[in-house]
C-alpha cells in the first residue's frame, strides 16, 4: 500500500521556522516528483514547491519563493519543506504529493494538483501570536 505521511506541522509565531517531513511507505521515491501544497479554509487548494525526481530542478509559487525551500532525501525515502519568515497567512493544512515521473514532468511553474495521485493526509500549521 502506497502511503505518505506528513509531519512536522504546528503552531508558531509570525517570523518562526518550521520544517514538514513527507515520508513515503510501501514504495521507494526514487522516481517520483514531490509536490507540496497547502488549502486554507473556504480556499482552493494551492501549490507551493515541487521537485523532479532527480531533485535537478525546483519550482516555487510566488507566495512562497524566497522563504520555502523543498528538499529530498531518496536514502531517507522522505522529502522536506523548510518554511522560513512564516506569516499568518501561511496558516493551512500542508499536504505533500508525488507521482512517479521518470519519463514525464509534472514539476512545472503551474502546479496541476491532478497530475499527482499519491497524497498525505495533511498536516496543520498554524502561524499566531
């Protein structure tokens, strides 16, 4: 069973760090794109980072790009979300996503949420004074 699990979420104060964990169970990895993207109440869910399989090339939404920075570890089996300069509306559930590319790119500057079909199941932040 394919599963990823999301941790790493939490409360923290406006300018605060935090880093997410996406760790992937029942499968390797190695060949698959990580996505991370967060919904906020009453919104869309939206796209924040991917990285290609090879992690050769990273993509940031506007809204993030200077503070987030995604990170892979394939001997870990695990990728990462380093959030740096958080502000309250960053507040959402995270969510990471992969899908196995090595033959295609679904890391590209629009982030299609179809184009992933492993999902976590979220994990909330929650940035407050």
């Amino acid at each position: 069973q394919l599963q990823l699990v999301e941790s790493g979420g939490g409360l923290v104060q406006p300018g605060g760090s935090l880093r997410l964990s996406c760790t992937a169970s029942g499968f390797t990895l190695d060949y698959y794109t990580i996505g991370w993207f967060r919904q906020a109440p009453g919104k869309e869910r939206e796209g924040l980072s991917c990285m290609t399989y090879l992690g050769s090339r990273t993509q940031y939404a506007d809204s993030v790009k200077g503070r987030f920075t995604i990170s892979r570890d394939n001997v870990k089996n695990t990728g990462y979300l380093q959030m740096n300069g958080l502000k309250p509306e960053d507040t959402a559930v995270y969510y990471c996503a992969a899908d196995w590319t090595p033959y295609s790119d679904i890391c590209t500057v629009v982030f299609v949420k179809g184009l992933y079909r492993n999902w976590g199941q979220g994990t909330q932040v929650t940035v407050s004074s």
